[in-house]
C-alpha cells in the first residue's frame, strides 16, 4: 500500500476539488482496487479512534461520572461498525448508479463508487477526534461541518465521474443523501443490534462507571441478580415442596383476616392490646394479608404487625434467604418462615 500517494490524494480532494475530480475520474479503477487503496483505509478511522478513546478515557455522562467499557464490548463494537460501513459505501455507490440514467447521467458503478467514497473523505478524517471523547461536542459540530463539505464535494464529483448535468446535479445529490441518511440509521440500528449499545446490555459484565472517586461494575450486579435467581429458584422448589412440578399441588393462600388476627397476641407483657386492623389484597393471585395491633400502658407504646405472603412465591424465596432478627432500642424486628410461609 502506499500510504504517501494516499496522503496525497487525501490533500487534494480536501483542499483542490476541482482539479482533483478529473484525475480521479480518468484513473483506470475497479472496485477492488478503490476500497483497497482508499476505502478500507480511510473508513477505519472512526471506528478505531473510537475504540481507544472509550478503551482509554472512557465516556463521560452529566450526573453519572465516567463510563467505562470492556474489551470485549468495544472491540465488537469498533469492528461491527466498520463492517457495516463497508457495506454502506459500497450499496450506496450501486443505488447511484441504478439512479444515474433519471438524471441524464451514465451507469457506472466503479465511477459511482470514486464519487462516494472520495466525497466521504472529510467525515472519515473528522472521525480521529473520536480519540478524545471529551472533545464530544467540538466532534459533533466539526462532524457536521464535514458532512455539509461532503455533500459539496458528492455534488462536485458526480459531475465528473458519472457526467451529470450541472443542471441535474443539484436533485441527483439531494436524492443520494436522502438515501443515505435512511440506510445510514438502519447501518446505526443493525450496529447497535450486533453489538454497540447491545454489547453495553447485553455484555453488561463488562461495563462499570465512577463517580466522585468510586468505581461501579455493573458486571457485579448482572452476576449477582443470575445467582440470586438461581438461588431462589432452588429454595423456591424445595421450600415449596416441589409445587411448580406438580400442577395438581394447590398453590398456598395466604390467611384470611379472621385468621391472622388471631396471631395477635390479647396482650403482652404489661401492655393491653389496643385498635386492632386485619386486611388480605393484591391483585390476581399476588395477595397479601397482614395484620397489627397496638399496645400500650401509660407512656409505653408498641406496634406489632403479622404479614403472610404464602401467595407470592417469588417473595417467599427471597425472604428464606433474608431470615433475620433485630432488636434496636425502640423496637424489635424478626423475620421468619413457619409451616411454608
């Protein structure tokens, strides 16, 4: 490859066009021969740039702190995107060339594929600034500076390579970057799908951000949550005595009022029972039932309350694992199973 003729070429269409464009269109060229000299260059920079820019300095987000990605993430991320972009110049170099003859112009789809990928030159170069994430709004207004140079520069080229009318260039331009733009967010979202803000999903495991000095993986929270399910699902099947397995094992019910109340004890220790409450809700077969008393004698208060979430089994697992009992100097607080509940 030679890196000082593509150096070149890259300073003469950015900064002499009009001389530029004919040459380019007299080049003997195949389709082969643009993407290995120019294209798979030229679109490689944003893609990487971004893969060590958020590798190496991370992404800040207001109120958040620093995000930070894993290897794995950024790298499907950075080659997805080039792939795809790959794909992109050379459908949108076929489409200008089905579409050249509406407008007076010749199908050609190696010269259509000079004036795509050469007009692109400007937003691949902005690309490098990508390696500083902190520059994000500097980069997207030089961004859009270099897609209106692009545009110019399409406009321009299409005039020469596939001999369009002047009079015609202006609506055949129009007409490309229309296209462009709707194959450019479906390029986005099957990017995303493969692996960029999926890959922030769904490799969440490796993904973590600090804030104020501290440092949060996400990846620990993903392992966590799967062990905690695994955990109550196995607790669940045995505290229940396998009732998921077997259909016909009637589901528990919590208390009725009637029933929970009488767990209230009529009094304790030098306190006589108060106001008394029972209820039993949800919805559908969530249901929850509950019952509290207050004692009391002179300047000495105490609330207790029963709860049964027999119904909820999810819950139900959950607190097997969380059984506990506190005593602080206001109150005690105890939580436990009994009989399957």
């Amino acid at each position: 490859m030679d890196f000082a003729r593509l150096i070149a070429r890259l300073r003469a269409i950015l900064l002499n066009p009009r001389a530029t464009w004919p040459e380019i269109a007299a080049e003997p060229s195949s389709i082969g021969s643009v993407y290995t000299g120019w294209v798979l260059w030229l679109a490689a920079i944003t893609p990487l740039a971004t893969f060590i820019g958020l590798g190496v300095f991370g992404m800040s987000a207001p109120f958040i702190g620093t995000m930070r990605f894993g290897f794995g993430a950024l790298f499907g991320q950075m080659l997805s995107n080039y792939l795809l972009t790959l794909l992109l110049v050379f459908v949108m170099a076929l489409i200008a060339a089905a579409l050249a003859p509406s407008f007076g112009a010749r199908n050609d789809r190696v010269q259509a594929l000079k004036a795509i990928a050469y007009a692109w030159a400007p937003v691949w170069i902005v690309g490098v600034l990508h390696l500083i994430p902190l520059l994000g709004a500097l980069t997207a207004m030089l961004t859009l500076a270099a897609l209106g140079y692009s545009v110019w520069l399409l406009w321009l080229g299409l005039q020469s390579t596939l001999d369009v009318p002047h009079e015609r260039a202006v609506a055949y331009t129009a007409v490309i970057i229309a296209i462009a733009i709707v194959l450019g967010l479906v390029i986005g979202w099957s990017s995303m799908m493969l692996s960029g803000v999926g890959a922030l999903t769904r490799g969440s495991e490796s993904f973590s951000f600090q804030s104020n000095g501290k440092s949060v993986d996400l990846g620990a929270f993903a392992q966590a949550a799967r062990q905690m399910q695994a955990t109550g699902a196995a607790m669940q099947g045995k505290s229940l005595g396998g009732a998921e397995a077997a259909p016909n094992v009637a589901p528990l019910k919590p208390l009725a009022p009637d029933q929970i109340s009488t767990l209230l004890p009529a009094s304790l220790p030098g306190l006589a029972r108060g106001a008394m409450d029972s209820t039993r809700g949800g919805i559908g077969t969530l249901l929850i039932s509950s019952a509290k008393a207050d004692y009391g004698s002179g300047a000495r208060r105490i609330k207790l309350s029963i709860t049964d979430m027999a119904a909820n089994r999810g819950m139900l697992a959950l607190i097997g694992m969380v059984q506990q009992d506190q005593e602080t100097a206001s109150g005690y607080h105890k939580v436990f199973r009994q009989d399957g509940r």
